[in-house]
C-alpha cells in the first residue's frame, strides 16, 4: 500500500465518554460508567494506560454533563497529595501522582447533544489535524500482555491504513456490534469489503464484530462531516468506515488479548473476577474465597 503521507506516529488518542451509561442506573445516575472501576482502578484509566502503552501522548476527552469526575481523576489532587505525604503513605501517593505520567496531555470537549458515535468523534476534529488518530471505547476493557492499540500501532505503521479492532462473536449476539466482511490478508488481519452497524442476525456479513478500538487517518473526517442519521436514528462511526472504503483501505484486526465488555452488567463482573484473580494484594484470597467458600454454595 502506498503512502499515503501523514505523520507516521499516532500521537492523539479520542475517547468519546458523553453516553449516559443508562444500562447501569442507578449507578450512572450522577456519575459516569467510565468511572466504575475493575477492583481499583475505572474503566477509563485502563483505556489511558493502553494508550500511553501504544505511543499516545494527546488524550482528547469528548465529554458532557455528569462526567466531570474524569476531569478531575486526570487533574492534580493537592489536597490528597498532601494528606498523603503527611501520613508517610508513600505507595499511595505515586498512585495518585503517576494517574497521567509526565509529557502526556488531556483536553476535553464537551458534546453537548449526544447525537452517537460518530457525531462525538467528529467534534475533535479540530484538535486532530493532518495526522492520523486512534479511538477508544473504554467500556471495552481488553486485557493482554501486549496492549490492544500497540498491536494495532504496529500495524497502522506497517500498511499506512486504517485499523479496527474485530473479534470473533458466537451466535445471535454479533447483532449488538458493528459487523464487518472482508478478505483475509494473513493471519489476523482482513482487508475491509464492507461493514454495517448492528445487522440483524440472519443479515450479519461474518462472525467478526468490532470492538472499541480504531486507528484513523483524518480522512474519515469528510465522511464524519457527511453522515446522515443511521441504526437507531444515532450518527454512526460505521456508517462514515463504509464511506471511508470509497477512499482507501481500511484494515480489520483480530488482536490477541481479552476483552470484557464492561458496557454490561455481567461483562463488568466477570473484569472484577478475573482481574481480580490477578491482582497482587488479592488475588490469592479471592482464589481460596471462590475455591472454598463460594463454589460450595452454588
Ligand atoms: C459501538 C459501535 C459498534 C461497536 C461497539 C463495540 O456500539 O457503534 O460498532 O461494535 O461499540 O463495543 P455501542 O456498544 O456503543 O452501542
């Protein structure tokens, strides 16, 4: 594939964080579901980490109403900083201090309509420029020994093109994702023919559904520009990836790794558990508890 000549290095990273997270009220009610943590930690910081992980220095935040809390877990804390030196917890306060690891930035925007996917990643495009940019769904917590978005650096930096993530989906629930066909180019990688947003089941193109993660070059942004109300009547990132084939090449990644949908009550225990069995301080308790204590009650 040609060059097609923008930067090399993906360097900004959009997190469209303005959803009101309804499936999870009343949790959600004043607070944002990118705030629910997976044992300590919220969705939305693991999402950062990957990011930093994959090269990104520029964190743009499309936010709204009730999620000012991820301002301020990405702001300096001085008081608990302070509280913190005080009592000597000094474990604790590299926590708080090293949240966002120096020379990374966050900007946030906020939408003020929640109009869909699409329409939130198009308010950054002014922030974007000419360079290529990646996109992250927090609620979509893939767990890996190298991170998802790294692995898809790799791949943007080898073929100069665009990337979304896929995995394989069993059965009738393909019909919650974007579902895509493509040709398969070698191990793990297809080349995009197609993509459609939430097909019925009997109408789904494959088994690979697409999961919260994206690199773009800004040429979506003209696609973005012209999208038209699609499935469920929201502006939808899927539609402006299928005008985007008109232009170039677009690539579907099969990443190694796990991924916990975490936009789901049950996708978000299962993350506990088993982010949990994996934890240092607790790990081998929760083992003994779900071994010997819970397993006998079930
Ligand atoms: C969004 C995208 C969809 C994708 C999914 C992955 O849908 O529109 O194409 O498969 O994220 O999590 P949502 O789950 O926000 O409805």
């Amino acid at each position: 594939m040609a060059h097609i000549g923008y930067g090399d290095k993906v360097r900004k990273a959009v997190f469209p964080v303005a959803g009101m997270g309804s499936r999870f009220l009343p949790a959600t009610k004043a607070s944002p579901k990118e705030m629910m943590a997976v044992v300590d930690k919220p969705l939305i910081q693991y999402a950062v980490e990957e990011a930093i992980d994959a090269g990104i220095t520029e964190m743009i935040f499309i936010t709204g109403r009730t999620k000012r809390s991820i301002a301020d877990h990405f702001d300096k804390a001085y008081e608990l900083e302070h509280q913190l030196e005080l009592h000597g917890k000094t474990d604790l306060l590299a926590i708080a201090q090293n949240i966002v690891p120096k020379g990374i930035s966050c900007t946030y925007i906020r939408q003020t309509e929640t109009l869909g996917l699409g329409h939130a990643v198009a308010t950054a495009s002014h922030l974007i420029g000419n360079e290529p940019f990646a996109v992250i769904l927090a609620d979509d917590l893939i767990s890996s020994k190298k991170g998802a978005l790294c692995q898809m650096v790799d791949i943007y930096e080898q073929y100069n093109s665009a990337v979304i993530a896929v995995q394989k989906i069993d059965g009738a629930a393909i019909s919650a994702y974007g579902v895509i066909s493509g040709v398969k180019q070698r191990d793990r990688i297809y080349q995009l023919d197609s993509i459609v947003e939430k097909p019925p089941y009997a109408d789904a193109p494959s088994d690979l559904g697409v999961t919260g993660r994206y690199i773009f070059t800004p040429k979506i942004f003209a696609h973005l520009a012209a999208l038209k109300p699609g499935a469920g009547g929201e502006y939808q990132l899927t539609d402006a990836i299928q005008a985007l084939l008109t232009d170039e090449q677009v690539l579907a990644f099969e990443y190694e790794g796990i991924r916990y949908d975490c936009g789901s009550k049950l996708g978000l225990l299962k993350a506990n558990i088993e982010l949990g069995l994996r934890h240092h301080e607790i790990g081998d308790e929760l083992r003994t508890y779900l071994k010997n204590e819970l397993l006998a009650k079930l």
